[in-house]
C-alpha cells in the first residue's frame, strides 16, 4: 500500500474514533455546534440563512487562515464529489461509496461555479446541493432542498410538504487583513418530523462536526502552504 493510502487509512480510523467519541458524549452538543466560531460569529446573520429560516438543526464553525481570501477562494470553490473533494476524512467517504479523491493542487477547470449548478456529496445521493449564491472571494452558498415523496422542488410557504429536506451550507470569507482571513462554515437544515428522521438526523450532527472540522483544517493547511510558496 502507497504511503499515501496508509495516511488516509490512519486519518480515517482517527476520524471513526473522534465521530465514536462525538456520539457518545452528547452533552458536548453545544461545543461542537459552534467548533472554532466566536459568539458573534455563532449570532451574525449570514447570506443564506433566510433559506432555512426555521432550521431543526445547525452549526457555525470558523478558522483562521494565514492567507487572504483570493488565496483561499479557489480551495472552496472546487470541492465537491467528482471535483476537488473535501478535504476531510477520505477514507471514511469512501468507505460509504462517495468516490471522494481529495485535491492538493488547484484544478483549473473546477474554477467556475454559477448559480442552479450541482454540487455532489454522493453521486447516487437524489438531492445534491445546488449554488444558490456566489460571490468569489466573499461567500459561496449551496443549498438542497426537496419533496422527498416526489423527488420535486418547493416553494418555502407556510405550508410544507408531508416529507421533505431543506438544507444549505454556507462558507463565508472575513478578511481580517489582506493576509489573514476567517472562514466560516454555517449549516442549517430542516426536515418533516419523523421518528426515522429524529434517529438518522440525530448521528447526523457529530458526524458533521468532524467531518467539517477536518475539512476547514484541511483546507487552512492547502492554503497557508500555497500561500507560503
């Protein structure tokens, strides 16, 4: 086995450990909603949070990077399954059938996103994220949003669907100065309550905490060393 493949096997095993540890320490809940992030930046309204205005779970994580967001922005806006990848736990992606390869290089034709075009987590998964907004530099928004029964899109009105998912995700850039800047991680997400719902959305928040913890580590890392060369 490549060295390579033997680090994403021990990275991924450390990452089922800390996903283990996650679930089974609860209480610690409100740490990992807000891993990295201020109180002002857990409270700041950010672009896309109107999409889910009544979210039945969430989270604002934040780092600080050594580099400006011009530097980082092309990191970002290549992620995605058949694109850059996520910077995260690979193996463990793979392990569930993502066909994840994260990027260490900068992929010319992943440079453009627009609004409407795909963004993969799983490419059988039927609700991928959509760009709802972007902003180059500033804030990249996606969303995922659907009637589960029909496979359709909704409108947001007081009436919702018996079954449905709304999710976004949103990274936005703070730059402190022109070489150091914040970058935030915000999820939030609502669906139809459900007994099956509760459990699978239940695992699903430390799961999220650490795959994103380590995909903003990871992506801290690819930047400040291009940054640096």
């Amino acid at each position: 086995m490549a060295k390579s493949k033997l680090k994403n096997v021990a990275e991924g095993i450390a990452g089922a450990a800390a996903i283990t540890l996650a679930l089974l320490t609860p209480f610690s809940r409100p740490w990992y909603r807000k891993w990295g992030a201020t109180d002002a930046e857990v409270q700041r309204s950010l672009p896309g949070d109107d999409l889910v205005p009544h979210p039945k779970g969430d989270y604002t994580h934040a780092i600080t990077i050594r580099a400006s967001a011009a530097d980082i922005w092309p990191w970002v806006v290549q992620m995605g399954q058949g694109r850059g990848g996520f910077y995260s736990y690979e193996w463990l992606e793979n392990l569930v059938g993502c066909d994840i390869h994260n990027a260490d290089r900068i992929i010319p034709e992943f440079q453009y996103l627009e609004v409407g075009v795909s963004v993969w987590m799983h490419p059988k998964n039927p609700y991928p994220y959509t760009v709802a907004a972007i902003e180059p530099g500033r804030v990249l928004v996606l969303q995922s949003k659907a009637d589960t029964e029909t496979g359709n899109n909704f409108e947001l009105t007081s009436t919702m669907p018996k079954k449905y998912l709304n999710f976004s995700w949103v990274f936005f850039f703070d730059e402190l100065d022109e070489a150091t800047t914040r970058l935030i991680s915000r999820s939030r997400n609502d669906w139809n309550r459900s007994f099956k719902n509760t459990l699978v959305f239940g695992v699903f928040g430390p799961i999220a905490f650490v795959m994103d913890r380590k995909m903003l580590l990871g992506i801290k890392q690819r930047a400040e060393s291009a940054a640096g060369r």
